[in-house]
C-alpha cells in the first residue's frame, strides 16, 4: 500500500502533479529536491554553499516525516546544475552522509539551480 509523505519542513509540491515521497512498505522514494525554502518556496542564494546544505535538508526532513533517516537512504541521484563544483558539492555532502555511502549517481543539468537531490531509503 502507498502512503503519501507530506512535511511542511520541505519544499512544498504546491499544485504542481507530484508528492513529495512516497512510503511502500519500508522503502520511501524521495522525489527531486532542490534548495527551495519551505514557507517562501524561493531559492534565496546563488551558492553551493547554500543550494547543496537546503537541498539536503529538504531531503532530510521528508525522509523524518517518513520515519526514516540519511543512514537508511540506498541510493541518491544527484543533478548538478551548469556551473556547479562537483568537488564543492562532495564537501557538503558529507556533512550528512557518511561511510557505507549510499549508491550514488550525479548527472550535469542546464538550469537555473546548482542542486536537486533525490533518493530512495531502506527502513530497517
């Protein structure tokens, strides 16, 4: 049975056709996040610094809602706008994964963000 995730402590979806996980069984499926705030729905800086750390943190709290963690993702898709530092990224990004790292697939995309993020995770 598929449940719907939904935290107000994530970009919001608005009336666009997507959810923001969802939960079957003990998998939840992390849809594309990227480093837009929760209430203003805006992403408010141009750096990495800032589009990585709110993209993940994005990620962070609907995996929450969903009753699981970063150490329970398997597999994370990373997209890397034009101009990204793919080293810079890797930085920020073990501020919130570590050691065994998830699958991990990055992929360069033309858009005006540096970073959208999705994953799958495993509850156990």
């Amino acid at each position: 049975m598929k449940k719907v995730i939904l935290t107000d402590q994530a970009q919001q979806p608005g009336n666009m056709p997507y959810s923001q996980a969802i939960k079957v069984g003990n998998t939840v499926y992390v849809a594309g996040q990227g480093p837009f705030e929760p209430l203003s729905g805006m992403c408010e800086d141009s750096t990495m610094k800032y589009q990585a750390r709110r993209s993940l943190e994005n990620l962070k709290a609907i995996l929450t809602e969903a009753g699981a963690q970063l150490s329970d993702v398997v597999k994370v898709t990373v997209f890397l706008g034009e101009g990204a530092n793919f080293d810079e990224f890797n930085d920020y990004y073990k501020e919130y994964f570590s050691a065994p790292y998830p699958a991990r697939t990055i992929t360069c995309v033309v858009g005006h963000i540096l970073v959208q993020i999705d994953a799958i995770a495993l509850i156990e």
